[in-house]
C-alpha cells in the first residue's frame, strides 16, 4: 500500500491575506494543506521573509507559497517622512523572498496589492497605534507596476487582486477604506484556490 503524501501550501502577507485565507483553505479542503500565521499578519516585505523562514523551518517544505506585501511597505508613518521600504528596499525584499520560496523546493505565486478607492486615511487596524494610515492610489500602482516587473523577470506567476477589486465600483472596499468586505475577500479567495491549484 502507497504513503499518501499531502500536498502544502503557504500563504503569506498582510492583512488583506488574513481577510481571505480561512475561505482559500475552505475551497482547497481534500486538495492540500493550507497554513498560515492567524494571528499575524506579514506586514512588510522584510517581516514576511523572516515568516516565511519560520515555517520552513518548523514545518518543512511546500509545495506552493503564495504572497503578497505592500501595503505596509508604502507607508509613510509620522513622524518617518518616507515609505518604510521605498519601491528598491520592497523590490529587494521581493527578491529575497522569491529565493528563499524556491530554496525550499516550492513555487512561489505573487499576489498584487488591491487598489486604494480615494485618497485619504484609513482607520489603523495593525495594532501599532496609530491614528490612522494614509494611501494614495499612486503609490499602489508604482508599487505594482514595480513587483510586476520583478515577477516577469523571475518568472513568478501573478494573481491580480488589483484587476479584481476594480471589478466592483467601490473596490470592494469595507468602511476603513483599505480593507475589504466579505464579499470582496470571498473572490478574492476564489481567485487565489484558482491559481493555486495550477501548480499543485
């Protein structure tokens, strides 16, 4: 008798990926196996490459981990008067994380960061403090445009979350302004299972 062996996937990212990775694990139930950090999120790029080592190193290898980061990354936070990783710093720990997916044996998949509705602050949800956090549409594109350079470079399949999101005339978007509502996080999951399974 065959040993059946599990298939594993990993998703990583901020909090965006905590809004849909319970709904992906529903739709990839019988499929393979889903981890995650529940209780955090991958915040930016650097935060989620020492994540991503963690559960390597605690839990071996992958057959799929699929990332995002971003939002963190753009960032301006008073009294810092630029983003925590500019568009090089978050290309360079894009890459870093890419080498790291396939030095475990694994497929990496790259999910962009969804769109900004308005301008404008978004009430904190990170548990750091702040009053609010402010985006601007602008800087999702250039970061986007950015990553998706890298991941043509790299060869790293792409789930466009941001096309998505455009999808709906408010983006989806809950009343924080950044996060998404239920529906939003459903189809966000729906697309992710989807491209998942392509390289089970």
């Amino acid at each position: 008798m065959g040993v059946y062996i599990v298939k594993k996937v990993l998703l990583l990212g901020d909090s965006i990926r905590m809004g849909y990775d319970d709904y992906v694990k529903e739709l990839l139930s019988g499929e393979c196996e889903v981890l995650y950090d529940a209780e955090d999120n991958g915040r930016f790029a650097a935060y989620s490459l020492w994540q991503a080592n963690q559960f390597f190193k605690h839990y071996g290898k992958f057959d799929v981990v699929h990332f995002n980061n971003g939002y963190w990354d753009m960032n301006i936070e008073a009294p810092m008067t630029e983003a925590m990783h500019p568009v090089d710093e978050y290309i360079h720990f894009l890459s870093r994380i890419i080498h790291e997916i396939r030095r475990n044996g694994a497929q990496p998949v790259f999910a962009l960061t969804t769109p900004i509705l308005s301008a404008g602050a978004a009430a904190d949800v990170s548990g750091t403090g702040a009053d609010s956090i402010n985006y601007d549409n602008a800087w999702v594109i250039r970061y986007n445009e950015a990553a998706l350079e890298l991941m043509k470079k790299e060869n790293v399949p792409v789930n466009d979350l941001y096309s998505l999101c455009l999808e709906d005339p408010h983006y989806y978007k809950c009343e924080d302004l950044l996060h998404l509502t239920e529906e939003g996080y459903q189809r966000c999951a729906a697309k992710t299972a989807d491209i998942i399974r392509r390289y089970l």
